[in-house]
C-alpha cells in the first residue's frame, strides 16, 4: 500500500504483550493497535503505553461493535480511531496527522519543556550521546526573543541531516536550547562510537556553515544510565559556550586549555587612549587590528576575548573621564557587538566603530542627518512593510546604511530592545490581529503568512511575547465568534 509519506513499519505482534516488548526495542512514534487481540486486548496495550510511554502517539483499529470501546480507548491518549475496513486515504491522513503531531509536539519541542516534564524521551533511558550545538556566537545573558542576528535551525532539520549523514539511524531528537541559536540534540548511540560520531559532528557543521553563513561550535558527551539530563544539558553548553572561536567550527567533549594571556594590555590601553585622545583614527583601527590578530594566532576563545574586551572598555573609560556616552554598561555593548559579528577581523571592526561612537570621534554615518529618533522611526515603518519576511541584522544595516553597532546601540537605548527582537514583537502582534480577524485560519497558516517556516518555534515565540499560545487565543477567538452568530 503506497502512502505516499515518509513512514517505516518497525514492528508488528500478533497481541498487546508481544507488542510492549516490540515498543521497548524499537521506540516507534505512532502505534496502531485493534481493540481485540489475544492475552492483552487494545485497551490494556493504551493503558501500558499511556503509562510508560506517554510520548508514542496510539491509534485504534475498531469494527462498528467496538464503537463504545473506542471511546474508552481515546480517554486513554488515543490520537484517532479507524473503522475497518480501512479506507487508504483515511488512513493516509490519520498518518499525516500523527506525523504533524511528532513534529510539533516531540521534535521540535524547547528543551526546558521536556524538562518540565520530567524528560519524556521514550529512549532515553537507555544509553546515548547528548550534543549541544551553537550557531554563530552565543549570547552571554540571553534575554532577548531571539538571537540580535536572527539565527534559528529548524529542529527537523538537524534530524533529517543527522540521519542522512549517518546510515542505520533513526533515533535521534533535537530541540531549541537555551537560545534560538542553539539546539540540544539526543541519538540514540547503539554501536556508534564517539570517534565516528565526531567525524560525522565534524561534517554537520562544515554543512551548516555553508547554508547559514556561519561557524558552528558542538560539545558531546556520551550519556550513561544515571546521567541527570539537565545537568549534562548545562555542563555542554558551558563547553560549547566557552570554546567558541570567532569564524571557526569546533567540535569538543571539554574545555579546551589555554593559557595564552594578552601581553602589554595596560600598554594597550595607553596607546590606544592616546589615539582616541588625539583623534587619530587611523592608528586607533590599526592597533585594535593587530590586537584582534594576535588572538587569532593563538586561537583566543571569545569568552576570552570578550572579558578582554570588557576590561579594555572599562579601562578607556575610567582614563577618559567618560560618561555621557555610555547609556548601557560596558559588558552590554560588548555582548552586542560579540553577537552580531562573525569572525576575528569583524569583531575587530565592529570593536572599532564601538569605540569611535562612544567616545565621540565621528559621526557614525557621515553626512546623514537622520537624529536617533528619526532613525529609529525609519526603521520601524520598515518593519512594519515587511512583516512577512525574514529579516536579519546585516540585511538591516544595509538598507539603514549604519553599522550594526551602532543601529543597536541606537535602537536599544529607544525601544529597550534590539531591533531583531522589536520586529518580532511587531509580527506577534500582527499575528494577534489576524487571530481575531480570521479565527479559522490555521497557526501553521498564520505563521507562514509571518514568514515562521517552524508552526512550533512561532507558538513558542508567541507565547514568550502574549503570555498565552496561538491555539489558546484562537480558540478564544473562534468561541467568540460563534456566540456572536448564534
């Protein structure tokens, strides 16, 4: 029978017994089960499933007498009910319901979910690698919606590489991490090694770099039996976090060592107050340059360069007796200027543009006249013409001509966010409207008019802004509408 979808019969039994020990080897993600079997009939195998399984998404095969048992059966969890005989296209859209629902509801789930929910993996209690994955450059107090440089993978799409990468497997999760520019991945190990699976972490993050444009750091670790999740889900991300390289992949099980400390930094900071002093700009980029130069040599961790950086900072402007300029502290600018550049020479130019736009050496776009308000106005009605696209930081830039320091710098100290985060509470709040205007479109419908191409991270992302889901205010909505027609 030709479904037409991406299904895998893993197991069959001939009754409810035989079937748990077919579940406990295999894991499937759907069960169809009949009501009446030898030994352990369809109710008894829900019951067990929805006891020890309660992430398998069950369906029940009934005739017309069973109709009463059905009915039971789905008070047990069951996703649908299916008379026989089945007709081929009811069942192509139970399937496609159930295959919506794994996704939505499994796969592309925020991992403090599932820890919320005392980590409802079906296999992981048995052994596994957990891996933790950033793109691009992690935030160190992460407080907006998203990423400042808008990074977001689709859950499902880390899985379809990962299983496409490595022959055999099928067991394999991903969820949002802390960020919308991490995720958190489980695989089921089996008789893969570590060494293979760094090899294939390797060729994952040579793929992603390609298609987003930027570098990609993993940390992995084999799993054991006893392993808390959540506490190895922190203990990667502080690995992975602090072996960020600035426009290199990295793939690491621990903290990598070094013990490389910036020479002459006091120098450093006379020299380069000096120029800021005496205006020379052209020095002033020059040495920041070399400096940015020297911790690319050593491979300097951005962690470290980042405290580095913050001390710099600090220190120009205690010598400089400076405060009118700095809305923000220090260790905000630095952590927007670090999340929104890509590699050593562009965090060396935008640590550049940082320090000639806030201790007052030139205008940061020549002879534009836009005043900080204008600019932010601007910025806004551009926002509000393209809600239904994708848009990032640099493509921002470009159309404002300013740099993305001082966009954000501006933009923040006028809407106390960043301007990526400020689009996506203008989409939320579009979204809103639609829900109100037209309560029978569907999320997914909503989300993709809104340019979301995951249903989840938008239901995610709206609640995070709304307090409440989309399914919840549009179920709200659609009430509301029916009492009015009554």
């Amino acid at each position: 029978m030709d479904l037409n979808g991406p299904y895998e019969i893993v197991g069959t039994a001939y009754n409810g017994l035989d079937a748990l020990d077919v579940i406990a080897q295999t894991y499937p993600d759907v069960v169809i089960t009949d009501i009446r079997m030898p030994d352990m009939d369809g109710i008894a195998l829900l019951e067990c499933i929805d006891a020890r399984h309660k992430s398998i998404i069950t369906v029940i095969l009934s005739g017309y007498q069973d109709f009463e048992y059905a009915k039971k059966a789905i008070r047990f969890g069951a996703e649908d009910y299916l008379l026989k005989p089945v007709v081929t296209q009811e069942l192509r859209d139970c399937l496609q319901k159930c295959g919506d629902k794994v996704h939505t509801v499994r796969n592309a789930k925020h991992i403090e979910d599932f820890l919320a929910e005392g980590a409802p993996i079906q296999w992981m209690d048995t052994e596994h690698f957990l891996v933790y994955l950033i793109l691009g450059n992690p935030l160190s107090n992460p407080e907006s919606v998203i990423h400042p440089n808008g990074f977001y993978i689709p859950s499902q799409d880390i899985e379809q590489k990962l299983k496409s990468m490595i022959p055999g497997l099928r067991l394999a999760s991903c969820f949002i991490g802390v960020c919308s520019n991490e995720k958190v991945i489980m695989i089921q190990k089996g008789k893969m090694t570590e060494h293979f699976l760094s090899q294939k972490l390797h060729e994952m993050a040579e793929v992603l770099e390609r298609e987003y444009k930027s570098s990609v750091t993993l940390s992995y670790r084999a799993m054991q039996k006893n392993d808390r999740i959540d506490t190895q889900i922190n203990r990667m991300r502080k690995i992975a976090t602090q072996s960020v390289l600035p426009g290199m992949n990295s793939v690491v099980t621990e903290i990598p060592k070094n013990e490389y400390v910036t020479p002459n930094m006091n120098d450093t900071i006379a020299y380069l107050a000096l120029c800021i002093r005496q205006a020379k700009h052209q020095a002033l980029n020059a040495k920041i340059q070399a400096l940015f130069d020297e911790w690319q040599a050593c491979s300097y961790p951005l962690r470290a360069v980042q405290n580095d950086l913050i001390y710099i900072a600090n220190s120009l402007k205690h010598s400089l007796s400076v405060t009118d300029h700095f809305e923000f502290t220090v260790a905000y600018y630095i952590e927007n200027i670090i999340s929104i550049s890509g590699t050593y020479a562009d965090l060396a130019h935008q640590f550049y543009q940082f320090i000639i736009e806030l201790f007052g050496l030139s205008s940061d776009n020549g002879g534009q006249i836009l005043s900080p308000e204008q600019l932010v106005d601007k910025i806004e009605q551009y926002f509000r013409g393209n809600l239904s696209s994708n848009l990032t930081l640099p493509m921002l830039c470009s159309e404002m001509n300013y740099s993305k320091a001082y966009l954000c710098r501006v933009f923040k100290k006028q809407k106390n966010m960043t301007p990526i985060d400020y689009f996506i509470h203008l989409k939320i709040e579009r979204a809103k409207t639609i829900i109100q205007e037209c309560p029978s479109l569907s999320v997914k419908d909503i989300a993709n008019s809104l340019g979301f191409n995951d249903t989840y991270y938008f239901s995610k992302v709206f609640k995070r802004v709304t307090g409440q889901p989309p399914t919840a205010m549009r179920e709200h909505a659609l009430a509301t509408a029916s009492e009015d027609n009554a």
